[in-house]
C-alpha cells in the first residue's frame, strides 16, 4: 500500500495492529464463521480486555478495493453507539487488507430470519428498534453525515441477547450537513434495498437509507425477502401496498408471530 494511504487510514484510526499477531490467532484464517462478496470472516479470539473479536478480510477478487477498505475505516473507527457493530483496528500487510471487529456470536439478521429460524414478535420489534437508533445515529449524531447506501439484514449483526448492530460501512459515504444528499455516477446498494432516485439518477441521501430501512421493516414482519414477491407487484413492497390499499394489510403478517 502506498505510505500516503496508509498515513490518510491512520490519521482517521490509530489502531493498526499487528499482521502477524491476526495470522497467529486465526491459524492461518483457518476459523471462518462466515463470508460475502468482500471476502471472509474469521473468529479471533479475545482481547486483553475480554472482548471477543472477530477479522473480515477482503478478498483478492473483492468489488471492495483499498477505497472502499479506506472508506469503512473512517466511517465507523469513532463511531461509539451500541447498535453499531465496533471497528477495534485494521492491519495491511502487502495485499492483505483486513478489518478487525467486536465478534457478534449470533450472525446476521439474514440468517435468523431467513435461515428457518424462530424470531417471536418481541425480538422482531427488538431488532427493528435497535436498527432505528442506530441509523438514526450515524446520520444526526457526528458532525458529518454518514450514508450507509447499503443496508439490509445480511449487513445487521446480532449480539448474544439479540440487540442488532448495523455493519459494514464499505460502501458508506460522507458528507457535510449542509449537502443534505451526493450525486454518484455508480448505483451502490443492493437490488431490493435501494431507493427509487438512488437507483434511477445516482442521487444518495439520508431519505435513501431510510427507505432501504423500510424494506428490512417489512421483511421482518413478513418473514420473507423482498424481492421473494412477483417483481410485476412491486415485490413485497407492492403487494404490501395492494393489500393496505385494500384493507388486509394484517396478510403481510408473518403467520409465525
């Protein structure tokens, strides 16, 4: 890596760590506990501290390049707030460029409520909750605004007592206050998350994530993914909005909960 990159990553974070230290505890990343089109996640082990910590390495073939590993860092290195999953450090060595987070032992909401497993209401509403604060975070509570232009429940982690935390800022933006909204030439996000004017005319706003949040609402209250409906509806948003419109909106219920 170029040492101006380096010096700009270690300007925002001053916790780089060790490479071989991180080689050392995952055995050679040996421990995956999962993977996306980044790259992979391997367990760590635990901290001075107790903490247990976990290691996202980008792979080589990753859409995620140096810009966007940049990008994560220095999005998330001060964010403090509990539904936000917590960078601990980072560490670049040649081409490994590797993320080094709190490890969040119950996987992502994807999986819970995707996967086959039992959410009852009460943790449904938990998560939905803990979603809301912490978007409403990163968008109001720094002096920069923070579009996360990817969310959606594959990127909300859970903790041992179900509390989500929003991750992976690799796509996420920042801007100042006073922009309100950024034009891109590249739709980011993934289909079934993105806005309407985000994916239509590049146009990215805190509106833009809260739509995405929207959609992660009504899959998690009707169990399903959104774009598991007909795309001649609309998805799940359409048929959401037909049966509202007709007066059966209790359909979109999950007959689970």
């Amino acid at each position: 890596m170029p040492r101006e990159r380096e010096d700009a990553i270690e300007d925002q974070l001053s916790v780089p760590m060790d490479f071989a230290m991180i080689l050392n505890a995952t055995h050679n990343f040996s421990q995956e506990i999962g993977h996306g089109g980044f790259g992979y996640v391997y367990k760590i082990g635990v901290l001075a501290s107790g903490e247990e910590i976990a290691v996202k390495k980008l792979s080589e073939i990753s859409k995620q390049g140096l810009d966007e590993f940049c990008t994560e860092v220095r999005s998330i290195s001060r964010l403090r707030h509990i539904n936000i999953a917590r960078l601990y450090g980072w560490s670049v060595y040649k081409e490994e460029k590797l993320l080094i987070y709190e490890y969040l032992v119950n996987g992502s909401l994807e999986r819970h409520l995707f996967g086959g497993g039992e959410l009852n209401w009460q943790t449904r509403f938990h998560i939905i909750k803990g979603v809301a604060k912490g978007l409403a975070y990163i968008e109001e509570g720094g002096y920069n605004l923070i579009l996360h232009r990817d969310l959606k429940p594959d990127n909300i982690l859970l903790h041992r007592d179900m509390t989500p935390k929003i991750s992976d800022f690799g796509l996420a933006r920042m801007c100042a206050r006073s922009e309100k909204e950024v034009f891109t030439q590249h739709t980011a996000g993934t289909h079934g998350y993105i806005s309407p004017e985000s994916l239509l005319d590049g146009i990215f706003s805190s509106a833009s994530d809260v739509f995405s949040f929207g959609v992660i609402v009504l899959e998690i209250v009707n169990g399903k993914r959104n774009r598991s409906f007909s795309s001649s509806i609309g998805y799940l948003l359409g048929y959401a909005w037909n049966k509202y419109n007709e007066g059966n909106w209790s359909e979109i219920i999950d007959e689970k909960i």
